[in-house]
C-alpha cells in the first residue's frame, strides 16, 4: 500500500 493512499482510506472511512 501506498503512503499517499493512507489519508485517502481514512478520509473514506469517516465519511461512511
């Protein structure tokens, strides 16, 4: 997985 990809997993998850 991707460093950058990290943040973007994250933000995804808190918008669920």
């Amino acid at each position: 997985m991707v460093v950058s990809e990290v943040p973007l997993l994250l933000t995804q998850a808190s918008q669920l």
